[in-house]
C-alpha cells in the first residue's frame, strides 16, 4: 500500500508500518484528484466521535509522514529521476493541508484549555452551592425537630386542658367546701385553741375512718393487723375502752358514744398513760397544726 | 485584547512545521551539511508537539462533547442557585426582639 492509499484512511500513523519507501509502488496520479473531498468528508465523521487530543496526535503524525515521505522524494528525484512528475507537489500540497488542519486544531485545544478552565470554576462553584445546600439541609431538619418538639408538647397541653374542662368544678363549690372544711377547724386550728379544747384541727376519728385511708383498713387483713377490730372500724368509732374521754366532754356526748356501763366520770387510762402525755400530744398536734396553717 | 491576539496568532504560527520543512528542502537544494540538522529540529519540533498535546488541558473529549458537559455543569449551577433562593425566601418567623 503506498502513501496515498493510506490518505484514505485519514491516519498515516496506523498505516505507516506498511509503508513502502518512496520509490516503491504507487497509486497512478489520476486516482487523486478527489482525495481532498474524500478527507473532508471522512474528517467530518470522524472528528465528531473522537477526542481532540485523538484528532491532533493523528494529524501530527500524518504531518511527520508526509514531510518525510516528500523528503525522501526529492532527495530520491534529484538522484535517480524516477518520480512522475507532479506528485511531489501533491504530497506538498497534502503536507500543506495537514498543516492548516494541525494549527486548527491547536487553536481549537486552546480554547478547550479555556473551556476547561470555566468548566474548573463551576465545579467548584457546584461544590460551594452543594455545601451551602448541605447546611442549610442540616438547619431546616434541627428547625423541624424543635418545631416537633414544641407541637408535640403544645397537644399534651391541648389534651390536658379538655381534660380539666371536661371534669371542671366550679368556684363557688371549691369555695363552699374551703368554708366547710375550715368551719369545722379541720385544716386550722382556732387561735385562742388550747391544750383539752375539743375545737380541733385534725380529723376525727369518724373523719378518718370514711377517708380513703379507713376504706384500705377495711381490707381483710386489718384484723390480722391487729390494729383495731373489724366491727370497730365499721361502726365509725373506737372501742370504748379506748375511747378517751376529756373533761370538757359534755355529758351528752359522752352518754352517746359511751355504753351504758360508763359511767361520766369514766377516764381511760392506758398503760404508760398519764396526764402529761396527753398533754404534749395535744401541743404537739397544735403546733402542726398552726405550722400548715401558716404555710397554707 | 490585541496583545493577547497577536499573541495567540504567534503560537498558532509555532504550531506550523512548514517552516522547518522549507528550511530543510532548501539546504537539500543548496547541497549543505545542515540538513541533518534541520531534520533533527523537525524532529525533535515534532516530539515537543506530541508532548505538548499530552500535557494540554480539556482535550481529551471532543469539542461537541465539552460544550454539553459546560452547558451542564452550568445547568447545575443555575439548578443549585435557584434552590438556594428559594430555601432563602422561605417564610420565616418574626422572632420578637427582647426588650
């Protein structure tokens, strides 16, 4: 294959192996004359696909083997005579096309280059913009938490104040039992109260007994407890032996709660029990009393 | 702007090897010993070409190529720039100043 049938194929750099030296077989001249449209066309095809470094590489070395190829021919022409004329200007002419090509496309490499540099700028700017939108990512979703965070508390409130108005009581009740239970000096005792004054500020034992505590004793096993027998506790009162009985007691009363048996100067003296005992007791209870007062 | 044709204009004209090749058809006219320099210089003009491409930025796709990877890359900007402005104009709360 000679030189210009490797035109053809628009790369001498593959088809240079087998190339002749000059002097060797050629192409007669007339096959030619179309070459130039030829390689306009197949450059045309090729140079969409292929790289532009692919593309000046290839019509480098076309370059380099046209310029030797023309080299060798004159210097074989000025020795031996054997050329046809003409095709040394051909090849001269080819030389001179790939030449043009070859500055084309360095021009084209540099604005590449330039392209390229561009190309730098916005793929840093993409990272900046992707950085930006990462953190402003990570803001919104603490945004989101904290919003949750006070929705969710902000319901429980919702659900609590249906609640309280669902089992609302109204002013004038809270008011009527505060009157009610501190007329019976139940929560406060009264401020010329003393030491035997039946006026007292805890619960009785009738009081007690109805409360919540008094229903726990009723369970089965308070008896075995020992604290107090069943049917005492039912029937709202002590025993009477343990019933204490005070002096300021009215006899009434006393008659009342008492057996028959008892008699109205009946006192109950426990084991360990004497006069002042029950006295400090009875200060004592006043003071806690005064004490709760005072932080109410 | 003119500095920098001319100077562009000068590097395409480095680019030719014509010049080298007229150099040496005309000392093999003038029947001088310089010619195997002169081939040594197309030579080695020729490997510097060869090195120069590899070295050179951005062409390693075709120009048709680049330009779409610039008008995406540019796409992704202008796509980042537009969601950055409406992340940024998003309804925010009036936090009342402590006084």
């Amino acid at each position: 294959m000679g030189l210009l049938a490797c035109y053809y194929c628009c790369s001498f750099l593959s088809c240079r192996v087998v190339h002749s030296p000059v002097g060797g077989s050629k192409e007669p001249s007339g096959n030619m004359t179309s070459l130039p449209a030829l390689t306009a066309s197949a450059k045309m095809a090729a140079g969409v696909e292929k790289a532009t470094k692919d593309r000046l590489l290839s019509v480098l070395g076309d370059v380099e083997v046209l310029s030797r190829e023309l080299i060798e021919m004159l210097a074989l022409s000025r020795n031996q005579k054997l050329l046809q004329p003409g095709e040394d200007v051909q090849i001269l002419e080819l030389l001179v096309q790939r030449d043009r090509e070859f500055q084309q496309l360095m021009d084209v490499a540099q604005q590449q280059g330039k392209v390229h540099q561009e190309m730098q700028q916005l793929e840093k700017e993409v990272e900046k913009r992707d950085s930006d939108i990462q953190q402003l990512q990570k803001q919104l979703k603490e945004a989101e938490h904290i919003l949750a965070t006070a929705v969710y508390q902000a319901k429980e409130k919702l659900k609590s104040i249906d609640k309280a108005r669902k089992g609302s009581v109204s002013s004038e009740e809270i008011i009527k039992y505060a009157h009610r239970i501190s007329a019976s000096n139940a929560v406060c005792a009264p401020l010329n109260w003393l030491p035997g004054d039946p006026r007292r500020p805890y619960p009785t034992d009738l009081e007690m007994r109805s409360g919540i505590l008094g229903h726990m004793a009723n369970m089965p096993t308070n008896g075995v407890n020992g604290h107090l027998p069943g049917d005492a506790l039912t029937a709202g009162r002590l025993p009477d032996v343990l019933t204490p009985h005070y002096p300021w007691q009215s006899s009434d009363v006393s008659v009342g709660l008492l057996p028959p048996h008892h008699g109205n100067d009946f006192v109950l003296e426990p084991p360990g029990h004497n006069k002042e005992n029950e006295d400090d007791v009875e200060a004592m209870s006043t003071d806690s009393s005064s004490s709760s007062s005072d932080s109410d | 702007m003119a500095v920098a044709q001319l100077k562009a204009e000068k590097e395409s004209d480095d680019c030719s090897l014509l010049p080298l090749v007229h150099d040496i058809i005309k000392c093999m006219d003038k029947d001088s010993q310089d010619v195997h320099q002169e081939l040594a210089k197309l030579k080695a003009k020729i490997q510097e070409a060869r090195e120069q491409i590899s070295n050179m930025p951005g062409i390693d796709c075709s120009p048709l190529d680049q330009q779409q990877q610039l008008a995406t890359l540019r796409e992704q900007v202008r796509t980042k720039n537009q969601l950055l402005q409406k992340y940024k104009s998003l309804c925010m709360f009036d936090v009342p100043k402590a006084s």
